[in-house]
C-alpha cells in the first residue's frame, strides 16, 4: 500500500511536498486548486517541483480542480471550465503523473430543476476528458460524491457511469461516502460492487452531516468493516489520508490506525 497526503492549496507547493515528505509519507496528491496550485503556477515552476519531488523520493497522484462548473448552464461558464480540466489534466502530466482524481460535475443553480440537461452535460465532460487522457495514458479515477452534487453519487450512478466509460475508475471517498447515509451502507455497497474498478482511496472520516475531513476514529466511519472488505478484494494501491484538521500529527496517526488494520 502506497500512504499519501495532500497539499492545502493556499500554501507554496514547495514547502507543502517537503511537509508531507517529513511526515513520512510516500507520494504528495497535489490539489490543483488556486491560488497556489493553478496549473499556470505548476507550469511556472515545473523544474523545481520535480527536483523537489525526486528530492524527496514522493511520488505524485494529482486531483483535478474542484471549484469549477463543467456542467454549468451557461455555456460559457461550462467551456471555461471544461478548459480549466483538460489544462490542469496536460499540466499534470507534465510533471509525471499517471493518475488523476475527476470530481463528478456538480449540479448547481437552476440545473436542479432540469437534471436530464446538467447530467448530458456531465456526461459530455466525462467523455472530453476520457479522450484527453488516453494518449498520455492517464488513469483517470472518479471521485464519488456527497447527495447535493447530484452526480456521482449512488451505486447506481457510477454503473451508468462506468457503462458509458469503461476506462475510467473509482476514487473510493469515505467522508464523502457517509454523508446521509445509513451505518456506511453506501461506502460499503461501492465496495461490494465496483471493487474491480477502485483505482484510488480517499480516507477522512465525519459524523455523516458534513464533509468535515476528520482524522480517523473521530467520526462515525467504520473504517474496521471497510478494511477488511478492500483486504478481501486484495486491493493495495494508493491510499490518501484527505485529512485537513490543523494539526497535521493526526494524518500520522491516521496512517498508523488504517497501516495497523491492513496489517492484521
């Protein structure tokens, strides 16, 4: 199992590799989110992020924009950011990377009412980017979401998903998983019935209201239950403690709680 942790994008990116380094980690999962993180500034600094990178002997998983509308209503707004994706995509293959995490387009404003429309603009976005990403050959690891994207959320929206595009794969998100949902019900069921697709997990816990990016056993995720579910699915690729409390101890001592469950 490969443990990595993220960079809180308002901090120099630098020094966020060279923290998660020191924290002993074994890759960086660079947010490229503004203002520190936009791809222009990972372009302008690409030399000295990868000697950085080699310096500290992390690799690098990189998680595609989040604050964007791909499948905003107005047109304009949609290309805009369809356009921030596909920059961020090249830019990270720029420095290396061979996985990406795609957060589901967000339904938002008057999409809500007409869903049909937003979901066939998502589902456009889903296969721009399946494109743009075939020729680097990057893996492109969908994220599900929390009940209000709308998207990307239920098993049976990844089956649909997953049916339109088969490349793509599963970015399992614990938090996001518990929001509004039953004793990990859903968590579980995207285990149970897209382990063959899981490419990437995303580890934080919360209390099942809000996505509050706890450190684990400080909410109501059963973290027990799923571990031995991906034991028994024989998953061992990259795991990302997504834990943002202000003491960055606790995504150490995260890590030790998931290696000890793997490890028993």
């Amino acid at each position: 199992m490969q443990y990595g942790a993220m960079n809180f994008p308002v901090m120099p990116v630098l020094e966020e590799i060279e923290n998660i380094a020191r924290l002993g980690f074994d890759y960086v999962e660079l947010a490229m989110d503004p203002p520190m993180a936009h791809h222009s500034v990972l372009t302008a600094n690409r030399t000295a992020i990868a000697k950085t990178l080699a310096d500290t002997g992390l690799g690098l998983v990189c998680h595609l924009p989040t604050f964007v509308s791909t499948a905003d209503l107005t047109e304009s707004l949609r290309q805009a950011s369809v356009d921030e994706m596909r920059r961020s995509l090249e830019t990270a293959h720029a420095l290396g990377a061979n996985k990406v995490v795609l957060h589901p387009s967000m339904v938002g404003g008057m999409g809500a009412f007409v869903p049909a429309t937003a979901k066939g603009y998502a589902f456009e976005f889903f296969a721009q980017m399946v494109a743009a990403a075939e020729e680097p050959q990057i893996t492109i690891c969908l994220e599900n979401m929390f009940p209000r994207n709308r998207i990307g959320v239920t098993p049976e929206d990844f089956g649909e998903i997953f049916a339109a595009h088969p490349s793509l794969r599963l970015t399992l998100d614990t938090g996001h998983a518990n929001i509004d949902s039953e004793g990990n019900s859903r968590l579980l069921q995207l285990v149970e019935q897209f382990g063959d697709r899981l490419g990437h997990l995303h580890f934080s816990d919360n209390r099942g209201k809000r996505d509050d990016h706890l450190a684990v056993g400080r909410g109501t995720v059963n973290f027990t239950e799923l571990v031995r579910r991906l034991k028994k699915i024989g998953y061992d690729d990259t795991l990302t403690l997504e834990i943002f409390e202000q003491d960055r101890q606790l995504l150490v001592d995260s890590r030790r709680r998931i290696e000890a469950l793997f490890g028993r």
